[in-house]
C-alpha cells in the first residue's frame, strides 16, 4: 500500500479483508485467544513467533489501526496506547532511565509538561526546556552527557508555532540522539516529520486521527531509522533484557527494536492499552482524515484572516498568516495546511476573553481540541492552569490567550457567531 497517495492510504491502509471475511474491519472484542499446540504458545512469550496472546500486548483490532498509521507517517510500526499522554510517557520510558536527562521545547502542552515536570520527574528522570524560538547553538549548549533525546512538537499546543524539524534533527543527531517529535495537530495528512529527520512520532489520537471526540487514545510511531547500536548510548536496548532470557532488542529485532520494546517490555509491564473498540472508531474517524485535514485548515485560514482585521482581537497566530512568525517554517513543512488551531488575544485581556467564550452560540467551550465542531478554550485558566505565570509565559501562553479549535462546519456560519460574540 505504500505505494499510493495519502488520500487513498487513509482509507485503505492497515486491514486487507482475506476472502470470504468482513470487508470492514471487525472489533475482536476479546482478550485472549486459542492455539492448538503448547509449543506454539511458548515460542509467543520468547519472541519467536508473531501472533496475538493477550489483549493487554497486542489485539487484532488496535493493530489494524497501528498499521494504518505507520503507512500513514512513513515508519516501520506503531504502537497504540490507552491515551496521548500514554504514548508520550511510553515514547519516552523505552529510552530513558533514572539519573537520564531528556531536552525538551517549552512550547508543549500542558499535560507534557507536567508529565515531565512532575512524573518523570520523580522517577528520577531529569528535563531541561529550551525556548522552541532559541538558537541551535543555544540549543546545544543545554545537551548533557546524560541526555537521551529531544522532544518537541510539529505545530506547538496551544501556541501553535511550527517547529523547525530538520534543524531540531540535526541537533539530536550530531549528540547521537533521536529527535521524538509529538505530531497530534500536524497529523500525518498535513506533515510527515520522518521525512526531515525525526525518528519517532507521538499522537493523541483523540484528537485529529479520531477527530468525532468518541475516542480517547494514543499512537507512538517508529521510523526505524535511528540507530540505536551506532550511537552507544541507549544500553536499554543493545544490551540483553533478562526478562526475555538475556534476548538483545537490537540484535533479535534489527531497526524495530525501539517499538519492540516499547510493546513487549513497558505496555506488558504498565498495561496502557488501547480498547479494540476505541481502535474500530478511531480507524473509522481515520478514513475521512484527508477530506477532514483539508477543510479544518481552509476554515482556520479563512478565520484567522478575519480576525486578523477585527477591531476587538489584539493580536494573533495562525501559521499561514504572513504576520506568523513561523511563516516560513509553515511554507516549507505544512504544504498542504496548517491545520485548524488558532490562538488570538482579545483587547481587554483575559477578563474579556472569558466574556468572549460565555457569548459563543455554535462554538462550545470544551476541554479539547481537534474535532469536526468548533471549540474555545481558555488556556492559561484551563489545560494550562498548573503551570506557573512564569512557566505560561516560557509556554508561549499569554493570560488573554483563547485557543480556537475550528470545525468543518460552514465557516460562514462560524465567522458570524465570532463576530457577533467579539462584539458583545
């Protein structure tokens, strides 16, 4: 299937129905399954052979969807996981250990910052956050001798600034590291970090990739590109794991290693998995992304536009304004579009943004982002809102910051429920 258009990949990537089975893709809604030989069984818990054992590992359903999305994104495999914020956590745990440091921008969301702020925090892992606008050399300048990757997002949340890949994956790559790149606005339709060098992708497939708000989940995409023996630094892999009678990741698994691991070690051990049934609904959500991708992002273009020119909005971020300072950036990374966040001010600061939000008719205020309707939300008061003011600030996220996350519906009918909330 690699060999077709993104559009067709979307819709016909990850199940292929055999003869005489469901053309759509069923839910196997179980979580166990039957062999007819004891050796059979005993060669799936050594790796030897491939196959389903338990739902907790592995299930039929949810890997039809990691397959989609590693066609999707141009990678080797993938691994679903119960939440964004599982993938983030299992993205990272597969290659850090305590006493290890991880780099990341400062322009992420608020639940990846506290993630790494506070969890892993305690786990005795170790996070710097750099400026997403600052310099390569000063980029640099905060690698450590310790330091396992860098992390950072394609179009920032709720910021949305666009991210500089290519530069960001010669850095990681020059310090022997790999470059996870967290791709839940951008989705695969609109940028396929894996092309400018990053080496692994993380989504909330709650957002986009469902894109209907039924589905909580996430997906950790593996290009297969980084090589984890080469570099000397990541012995969690290259060396051999005694829980699978001393079986070395990248001796047994060659280029899969990392998301081997990531299935068979941690979400063995942790269990964060994704339901078959949020995977049936999240494929489904899945096929129409193209079609979705390209109407949010001509809607958010077209709305950006107008409030650019609003007498009551004081400043804003759309990639595709010319205004943006990532511009260019979007020009070389989101050919086909920029998705549909926008982050705008209103003069009167915050205590008028919430009046803003309190008058939407057809918007809604809701704890999320990146679904056919359109939704607002307050960040530095809601999704950011454990973040000091010095750490919103360091965020990109000012206090009169409202994030508007626009639907396909008809942008005419959104415009005039904008306006007329700006002007009351």
């Amino acid at each position: 299937m690699e060999n077709y258009s993104q559009e067709t990949l979307c819709v016909q990537a990850g199940y292929e129905a055999k003869n005489g089975e469901p053309r759509i893709l069923p839910i196997v809604q179980s979580t166990t399954y039957k062999y007819d030989d004891a050796d059979e069984v005993g060669k799936l818990f050594d790796l030897e052979a491939e196959g389903h054992m338990y739902s907790r590992i592995s299930n039929p359903t949810v890997g039809a969807l990691e397959n989609k999305i590693t066609v999707l994104e141009g990678g080797i495999g993938a691994l679903a996981t119960s939440s964004g914020q599982s993938a983030n956590l299992i993205a990272i745990l597969t290659i850090c250990s305590a006493n290890e440091h991880v780099l990341a921008l400062s322009n992420l969301y608020g639940g990846t910052f506290t993630l790494f702020t506070s969890t892993l925090k305690k786990m005795g892992i170790e996070a710097t956050f750099v400026d997403h606008k600052a310099s390569s050399s000063e980029i640099q300048s905060h690698i450590k001798d310790n330091t396992k990757l860098i992390f950072a997002e394609t179009i920032g949340n709720p910021g949305v600034d666009v991210l500089d890949i290519e530069t960001i994956a010669n850095i990681a790559h020059e310090n022997s590291i790999p470059l996870v790149v967290d791709n839940t606005f951008a989705t695969p339709y609109l940028c396929r970090p894996f092309d400018f060098g990053a080496d692994i992708v993380t989504h909330s497939t709650t957002k986009y990739l469902d894109g209907h708000a039924t589905s909580v989940g996430g997906i950790i995409v593996d290009s297969g590109k980084f090589d984890w023996e080469k570099s000397g630094k990541f012995p969690h892999l290259t060396s051999q794991d005694p829980t699978y009678h001393g079986l070395s990741y990248t001796e047994k698994f060659k280029e899969a290693a990392y998301i081997v691991k990531a299935r068979v070690a941690f979400l063995r051990d942790m269990g964060n998995t994704m339901s078959p049934f949020n995977a049936f609904l999240t494929n489904i959500g899945a096929e129409t992304l193209a079609l979705r991708m390209e109407r949010h992002s001509e809607n958010a273009f077209k709305i950006a536009k107008f409030l650019e020119n609003h007498p009551n909005v004081s400043w804003i971020n759309y990639p595709l304004l010319e205004s943006s300072e990532s511009y260019e950036l979007a020009k070389k990374y989101l050919k086909k579009g920029a998705s549909g966040i926008i982050s705008f001010g209103i003069k009167g600061g915050a205590k008028e943004g919430k009046k803003f939000i309190n008058s939407l008719e057809l918007a809604s205020l809701v704890v999320h982002v990146g679904d056919i309707r359109t939704h607002v939300l307050h960040p530095a008061s809601m999704t950011h809102r454990q973040l000091s003011e010095d750490q919103q600030i360091k965020a990109g996220i000012k206090p009169d910051m409202i994030r508007l996350s626009v639907g396909i519906e008809n942008v005419d009918d959104i415009i005039r429920d904008l306006d007329k909330a700006l002007r009351s």
